[in-house]
C-alpha cells in the first residue's frame, strides 16, 4: 500500500444522493457498511478501530437518519471519517487517505483519474 508505512489520518467521504435500497433502515446501516468494508481492506493488519462515534440527523423528518457521521479512532492515534448523506443532490464517491508524506484520493466518479498521489504540503 502506498501510504501503509506514513499514514497519520484517514478521511473516508461517501455522499449517497437516493434514498438507498431500503427506507426501512437509516443512512449509516444502508451506506456506511460498504465504506468500512473498503476502510478495513486497505488498513495493515496492526490498525485497527480503538472507539467509534457517530452522530446521524433526519432533518426532514423521514423517520430515520438521512445525513450521518462516523468517526473512528484507529490503534495507531489516527482517525477516519465517514460521512454518508441520502439527501445530497449530487452523488460523489471520494476516498482520502492522509498521510505523513503523501495524500492519495481515490475518486470512484472520475474514470480519467481514479487515484491522484498530492506530496504532503498546503495548497
């Protein structure tokens, strides 16, 4: 993995814009689950979740979360986030590892660029 030996945080975005497969559920047990999978896979075996936070809203009264945040605080002192949103109007699909010397994005929507590498730095 080209971040496994530097990476110092992780930020795992996921914005979905339908409602999903199932109104029967909230945002975080429909989207969320897909993105840890992904989360888990690309973590070295050594990192693992220490404590998990998350903190969904239905701000248009639906019944069930509709936006939801997840935060995890891995083994290694570093966090992830997730974020998954029913209601976005716009589908985006964007990874971001960051590390102590790089960044990498993975944007699943971009087929001419799938994976950018940025040095570590301002912008």
């Amino acid at each position: 993995m080209l971040l496994a030996n530097s990476a110092t945080s992780t930020t795992w975005i996921r914005y979905g814009s339908t409602w999903g497969s199932s109104r029967r559920t909230s945002t975080s047990c429909d989207l969320a689950p897909h993105d840890l999978s992904v989360l888990d896979f690309i973590l070295p075996d050594h990192v693992r979740p220490v404590a998990v936070a998350a903190h969904g809203a239905d701000p248009i009264g639906a019944g069930q979360s509709c936006v939801a945040y997840l935060t995890l605080q891995l083994s290694t002192g570093a966090i992830a986030h997730v974020h998954v949103n029913w209601l976005s109007p716009t589908k985006v699909r964007t990874t971001m590892v960051c590390g102590s010397k790089r960044t990498l994005v993975w944007d699943d929507l971009n087929p001419t660029q799938r994976v950018a590498v940025f040095d570590r730095g301002w912008t």
